[in-house]
DNA sequence: TTAAATTCCTCTAGAGACTAGAGCATTTCG
DNA sequence: CGAAATGCTCTAGTCTCTAGAGGAATTTAA
C-alpha cells in the first residue's frame, strides 16, 4: 500500500494534483488508513500513469473521464476512443495554424524594429496602433 | 462622447472585457455622466484597439501594460518594446514546437487505429496504458 | 518510549483572461 | 411619460492545477 506521497513520487504527479483527480472523479477515492490518509495499491498507480500520460498528450479531463470510462469496457467498439483522439488531434493541428500565423506576423514586426529607434519610431509600437500596418486577418 | 456599449461596438470587445481592461490598469478610468455612466473618446477607442490588437498576437495583460507605459515615453529608445514582442515571438515559437510533437504522437496512435477493435485492443486506450509505446519523450 | 520531523488531512484562495448573472439605476425613444 | 435598452456594481464561474493555513497522523531518531 502506498500513501499519496508514495504514489507522488513514482508519477511525478503532485500531491495536491492527486487529489484533484480524486476529486474530478479520474481517480477512484482511496481507501484510506486508520487515521484516515490515502492508501494506494498497484491499479492507482496504472490508472494515475494512465491520467498523466494523457494529459501530456493535451487531453482535457472531461475527455479523460470518457476514455477511463470506455477502458472500462472492453468489449465495446473503440470507435469512441478513436473518435476523442481524433477529435483533440484536429483541434491540435488547428492551434498549430493559429500560432504559426501569429508567428510570422510577430516575426514581421520585429524584424523591422531594431531595438534602436525612439519609441515613436518603434515599429513594434506602431503596428500595435495601427492595425493597417498588418499582413492577415488575425 | 461613446457610451461603452458604443465602444464595444466599435471595437468589438464585449462591454465586461472594456471594463475588466480599466480595472487591469490598460485603460484608464473612464469619465463619468451625471448618472455614473462611462464616457468614452476617440483617445481610448485608439487605445483600446492597441490592447485588442496586442491581444490578438497573444500579448499577455502584463506586456500590454508596459508596452502601453513605453508608448507614453515617446523619446525613449524601444529596445524594450523589441524585447517583449522578441521574448513573445519565442515563446510562440516553442509552443509551436511543443505542439508539432504532440500532433505527430497523437497522429501516429490515431493512425493505429481504425475504430474497428474492441476496446481492450485500441491503440488508443493502450498507448495511454503504456509509455513504451510511445515515440518521443513528452 | 518519547520527542521531533515529516507527511498527511481539509478547506480556501489564487492564477489568467475573461464571462455570466443578480439586482438595481440611468438613458433613450416613441 | 412610460417602456425598453443600456448601464452600474458585485459576486461567482470557467479550467487545471498550485499554495497556504491550521491541525492530525505517521515515521524516524535519540
């Protein structure tokens, strides 16, 4: 049986980050000792990987409950499984898009500023001013 | 004189976000009508557009509030404008990076799976179960 | 065995950038 | 003038944790 520091230290995952999956229903509450702290076995060790790991991959908690959920049943079809990985795949590569336009548009505006103007002259300051100065739509 | 419902619709930014900008210290406390109702001009709505530009290029609250302090100190030297837009242009660029590895494990599990299997066999439940099936180290 | 050190408990609040709603006041328009 | 629209302040909620208070349990060392 492991205490939650135990089970901390073999994640990497916070104390207080446990108890807020306990809380959000990722983790099945505990059972707990005698003077009523949190004991782990091997199976919260696996489902916390499990958490972790997904949320690694970006996976918000609401979609964690639902894979946890179908892993819990494993006859059933994984198109849901699929069909949630999918889903976060698309909205990644769409972030993607978004923060590679806003690169270049950041990358535009410092690369005419110098650093060696007067703030007036500033093109950074300018282009936050005037939104004329743009190249897209953002 | 604009009411901030005319600010909101001239800018686009919700009338909660206008006044959320004046208690962050980006915009300064409006005038007043008799009755307490803010009273906007032409000086704000440009200085309003600055934030919601800023914003837009994903500037956080704090960088806009020294950006708009620099903008005041029109004879300052903008090394520190080309700083703060350089320091966001990075970090833009390293969630972009953090992102691309995440889109290619993420797509490299979705394409081992083709929402066909029992769950107990979906790559997708399985490499959340196990790390070693992982490609990288995220 | 007991004292000290460590870990644990619950509860509350804070982060960031808003958004929503309650309950009431002001302004505008017909 | 009266109704509708807009405004005001204040509080609380979003999301995923993180930090701290104040106190209890457990482990380690003397």
């Amino acid at each position: 049986m492991l205490s939650i520091g135990d089970l901390s230290r073999r994640t990497g995952v916070k104390v207080p980050t446990i108890r807020y999956y306990e809380q959000m229903g990722l983790l099945a509450a505990a059972e707990r000792s005698e003077g009523n702290q949190r004991r782990y076995e091997r199976g919260d060790l696996e489902r916390l990987a499990f958490i972790r790991h997904a949320r690694d991959l970006g996976l918000d908690i609401s979609a964690i409950r639902e894979l946890i959920s179908l892993s819990e049943h494993p006859n059933q079809p994984c198109a849901d499984a699929d069909r949630i990985a999918s889903d976060h795949l698309k909205a990644v590569r769409e972030k993607i898009e978004k923060l590679k336009k806003l690169e270049q548009e950041l990358a535009r505006i410092v690369s005419h500023c110098d650093g060696d103007h007067a703030i007036e002259d500033c093109y950074v300051i300018r282009s936050l001013s005037d939104h004329g100065l743009c190249d897209g739509e953002h």
